[in-house]
C-alpha cells in the first residue's frame, strides 16, 4: 500500500491536489481537518472541543488528533492506498504516524511539500472564506494559522528529509501544472 501526506502551509492546495490525486489513483483520503469540521457538525465532544482550537487557528492537542487519525486508519479496508491531507502537523504526529504504519509493516513512501509564498497564501484563503463559510477564513486567523505553521508544523520537513521521502513541489501557477508535479513523484515511488 501507498502512504502518501501531503503537506504544506494552510491554503497550498492541499485539499485542492487531495481531490485529483483521488480522482486519478483512487487512493483514499484522510483530511484531519475535514474530520474535525464534521465532529463540529455532529455536535460531538470532539468536535466542540476542536472547535475552540481551532477557532483562534491553533492545533487540535497531538493526542486527540493522533487517537482520531488511528481510528481512521484503521477503518480502512482494501485500499491501495492513503493520502493523508494536514497530518502530521507536528514531529510529535510524524513520529506517531511511523508508529502506526510500521504496525502493519508500512511506512510514508513519499511527502509532498507543496510550496507557495506567504502573500499568495494569504490572497488564497481571503478568496475562499467568500465561499467557504470556514470560521477560520478571516485575516486574523489565518495569520495565526500560517504562524503556526512556521512555528509547529514546519519542522516537520526536516523529519521527512531525515526519512529520505521529502519531495518539495512547486505549488503555485496552474493548478494542473502543479498536478503533473505530484504525479511524477507519486509514480517514481509506486
Ligand atoms: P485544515 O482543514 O487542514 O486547514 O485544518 C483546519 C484546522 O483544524 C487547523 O487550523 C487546526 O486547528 C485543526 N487541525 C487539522 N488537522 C490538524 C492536525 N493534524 N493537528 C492539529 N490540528 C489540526
């Protein structure tokens, strides 16, 4: 099986990308956020203890996010392959994550950097809190979110580099430009 995460600053193009990779290998797709969003709908403990978090643009406890994702996973039956879209979002998660996977005698084969620089980061995410509805696609909290990132989420690269599975992609221009970069790298493990 593929393991495939797919990372990168809030507004990358990570969902965007997720979608096309679905679409063209059949993979499935654990989105952490897409998850919490749902728990907030749902109305369940998780959800209204996510919301606070994330809310102000802060990261979901590694605990909490960690227990989710396991459950996820091992949900799964007879794929060919798992996209994970904003996990891990800090090394303590990364770690967790090899755990899990080297439980069924699997690892990550590759991790996508998707690379955009800030103002377009900001431009991006500005444009879809006009269609989103997210409560966290405001100025202020997306601020918080890219800060964030810098601060907890990207040290996560050097753990990948480390791994010998980081391939950093260029993530601005078209958008299937961009989808031709992440093919190659996701052939070139399969
Ligand atoms: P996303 O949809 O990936 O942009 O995630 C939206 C929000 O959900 C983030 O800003 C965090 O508050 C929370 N979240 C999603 N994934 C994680 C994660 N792996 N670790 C911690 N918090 C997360």
């Amino acid at each position: 099986m593929l393991n495939i995460v797919i990372f990168g600053p809030p507004g990358s193009g990570k969902g965007t990308q997720s979608e096309k990779i679905i679409e063209k290998y059949g993979f499935a797709h654990i989105s952490t956020g897409d998850i919490l969003r749902n728990e907030i709908k749902a109305e369940t403990d998780l959800g209204k203890k996510a919301k606070s978090f994330i809310d102000k643009g802060e990261l979901v406890p590694d605990e909490t996010i960690i227990d989710m994702l396991e459950k996820k996973l091992e949900s799964l039956e007879n794929v060919d392959g798992v996209i994970f879209d904003g996990f891990p979002r800090t090394v303590e998660q990364a770690k967790a994550l090899k755990k899990m996977l080297q439980k069924r005698g699997e690892d990550v084969n590759v991790m996508l950097n998707l690379e955009v620089k800030r103002q377009e980061l900001i431009d991006r995410l500005l444009k879809r809190g006009q269609v989103s509805g997210r409560s966290d696609d405001n100025l202020e909290t997306i601020e918080k979110r890219i800060n964030v990132y810098g601060e907890q989420t990207a040290p996560v690269i050097d753990f990948y580099k480390e791994e010998g599975t980081y391939r950093p992609i260029t993530g601005e221009g078209e958008i299937d430009d961009i989808f031709g970069r992440i093919c190659e790298a996701i052939d070139s493990v399969k």
